[in-house]
C-alpha cells in the first residue's frame, strides 16, 4: 500500500515503470509539446446515459410532447437556441457560452449498431472502437502516437480507476484519487473528514480506501525490469508515485483562486484541475466524472438538477481559467454512453436509448449548432438515429485541438472533422 498521498491505477500491460519513462522523457533532447503552454483538453463523462431529449429540448416539435406528457420541457421553461431547440434552463452559464459563440452543440451523436448496455456502450465511446475488440483508448492511442517522450503525467484522471480511454501500450497516463489533495487544497487539519470524503467519493467496489493503492485491472501481470519480481517491481513503482503525488500537491497548491467552487464532486476535481493548469502540470488531457445519469425514475427534478450541478461547476472553472490567463488553452469536452428513450416510461422516467447530444465549451471553440437533430417520429425500436458519429467529434479535438500529426492511427482511419476550431 501506498501512504495516503494518492491511489495510482497501473495497467496490466504496461511495460515500463512510470519512473522509467519519466527519466527517458528528461533525457530527450527535444522536450515533447506539453500541456504546460500547449492546448489542453478535458474530458467529462456524464455517467449513466444522459437524456438528450431533456437537455437540448426540441420544444418546436408536436412528437416531443406527446412522447413524454410529463416529462417535456416547455419553450419558457429553456433557453431557446433556435425556433426549435432550447438548452434546459438549469444550465444559464452554458446558454450564455452559447450566446458568446464559445459553445459547440452537437446533435444527434451516437454510432452504428448501438448497444444500451452501460458497459459496452461505454467501452465503445472510450476505445473508439464499435466492434468492441480493442485493448487500447482513444486517448492512450493519442499519448503512444503523438506524444512520444511526454512525462507519465501525459493523461491525469481522477476517476475511481484508469478510463479506458487511456488504454496504452507504452503511457498510459495516471489515474490520482487522493484524500490528501482534498485536505491540501480545501484547508484545514481535519484528515478524518477529508478522507471519509474521499471514501465516498471514490471508494472501489472491490473494499474500503486505506490511503491509497495500486490497482492491476484484470488480474494481469505487471511488467519491470527483467530479473525482477513483481514485489519489487511495485515497490518501486510506489516509491515514485509518492515521489510524483508530493510534486503534484505542490503543484496544486499553488494557485489560490478567488472563484467560489460549489461542493459536488464535480466542482471539486475541476478546481483541481484548474489548480493543476495554474500551477504548470504538464498535463494534455484531463479526465472527470458527473454521474447519475441513470434517469429511470421520477426523472425530472433529479436531471434538472445534475445539469444545475453541471453548469456551476463549468461557471466555476471557466472563470478561474480566465482569472489565470488559461482560458484560451482549455477546451472541454462532454460525453455520454447513451442517450435515453423517446417516450417516458410509466414511472415518470426514460431507459436506455441511443442517440444524444455532446458539449464542447472554450473561447478557442467556434460556437453554434453543430450536426441535425434527429427525427422523432423516423425512430430505431423507439429510439433515436444518431445523425453524427462521435468519432468526427474525436477527430476534430485531436487533429485541430490537440494537433495530434495523423488521427488515422488512433482511430483506425481519418473521420471528416465538425469544423468547431479555427
């Protein structure tokens, strides 16, 4: 076990240590792009399956209504977009990104076969792969391909575990979850409190957080120096992952904002990352969760107020950006597994479906309406067609955001991009 400085997910088929690759990218004469005055993207998960339909409402049509008679969201009850779209009024900041131009829509996204299942869905959205084969991310395709020498800290996320998104042959970036980065940025002596907040926060399924670990998704085998047994090897790997956690606390302490963060989960690691951007890390891409989205019942006022949680959180991070200077830097990036149902259901709440809709927020984003919003009435076993493939959305954020030299060995072949940067 580690101390409590931070919980790190090692993937089974990692080859190197992170320790190994830091002192390789040191010793590279030419020093990779980093997200230290680089482009960075962030990646927010909506995890569950998001209602579409009730997040970007299509108030002008008549089948909207009549598919949901409690449920539908009424013109005066949205920020309207256009004559037929509106933006759930839970979500003023984002209306008002709209309203800049720094706000990407885009409707309808979704891929070929869906599958409503949360772990396949979501597989498949963050490998980029629909035939659900791959043993690689979409991200951790980006590090192996296009960043080349970059420090372990290439990718950090602070999910539970390593998203497979950074799935990677040779870096596949951290996944930090720590009791301490709470205690440290938030102030005050009291660990007890700190960690229990993280228990809740980020507890595995598998027993209770004691500090922090190591965790070998899968059960595999952990490759070190050959010669090496594996205790050794993860020994080691601790001891530079307290190393690296102590230079990342430093680091995020650094920056004392001015900009009130609400509580939720959300607001928490997005002020960290805004700690993280302030302060240096040289992070490309950023990795965190808003979940909940599972809306089979009673749905209305809990979606409303996930999305409220959403929009404050983003207001929040948006202006510590822009405080700091970074704003321009930063793009951000909404995903959802599924969309969910046409028609409520009886208990007042949608299942599973298929197509949705995706945010991309940044002044560096050319704002609008992107895509078409599919047909309610031309409907797949209930559910709607996804009129745009999430990987031209992919596309776009890697080739023209992230400037990554081919997307076609990342996603398998080069996808037309959605145009939404200059």
């Amino acid at each position: 076990m580690l101390g409590a400085s931070a919980a790190w997910t090692v993937p089974a088929f990692v080859e190197r240590t992170f320790g190994q690759m830091h002192h390789e990218a040191k010793d590279l004469a030419i020093q990779p792009v980093t997200g230290k005055d680089d482009t960075i993207l962030v990646v927010l998960q909506l995890a569950g399956g998001n209602d579409g339909l009730n997040t970007l409402a299509p108030f002008g049509d008549d089948a909207y209504h009549r598919a949901r008679p409690r449920l539908a969201k009424k013109e005066k009850e949205l920020i309207r977009l256009s004559d037929y779209v509106g933006l759930n009024a839970s979500m003023p900041f984002l209306g008002e990104m709209f309203k800049e131009g720094n706000l990407g829509v885009v409707q309808g996204v979704g891929y070929p076969n869906p599958n409503r299942s949360h772990f396949v869905s979501t597989s498949i959205w963050e490998t980029g792969d629909t035939n659900n084969r791959s043993n690689t991310g979409w991200l951790g395709r980006y590090f192996d391909n296009s960043c080349e020498g970059s420090d372990p800290t290439v990718g950090i996320s602070f999910n539970k575990t390593q998203p497979e998104s950074f799935g990677a042959e040779r870096n596949p970036g951290i996944c930090l979850n720590s009791p301490e980065l709470y205690r440290w940025v938030h102030g005050g002596g009291d660990r007890a409190k700190a960690e229990e907040f993280f228990s809740e926060l980020n507890q595995p399924d598998d027993g209770p957080v004691d500090g922090g670990s190591i965790d070998m998704p899968g059960g595999g085998k952990v490759g070190g120096v050959v010669g090496e047994s594996n205790l050794d090897f993860l020994e080691r790997v601790a001891l530079d992952a307290q190393v690296s956690s102590k230079r990342i606390l430093e680091i995020a302490a650094k920056h004392k904002t001015r900009v009130r963060y609400d509580g939720t989960p959300l607001a928490r690691n997005l002020n960290l990352v805004s700690r993280m951007i302030a302060g240096g890390m040289p992070t490309r891409v950023y990795y965190v969760s808003h979940g909940g989205f599972d809306t089979h019942n009673q749905q209305g006022n809990s979606h409303d107020r996930l999305l409220g949680q959403l929009d404050s959180a983003l207001k929040s991070f948006f202006a510590d950006l822009k405080e700091q200077g970074n704003d321009k830097r930063v793009v951000l990036m909404t995903f959802s597994e599924f969309g969910r149902r046409v028609a409520e259901n009886a208990s007042a709440g949608t299942d599973h479906g298929k197509a949705s809709c995706l945010f991309v927020a940044g002044p560096a984003v050319k704002g609008g309406l992107y895509g078409k919003y599919p047909s309610l009435t031309e409907l797949s076993k209930g559910d709607l067609m996804h009129t745009v493939d999430f990987r031209n959305v992919y596309a776009g954020v890697l080739g023209d955001w992230l400037r990554a030299p081919d997307i076609r060995p990342i996603l398998g072949k080069a996808y037309p991009k959605m145009g939404m940067f200059g």
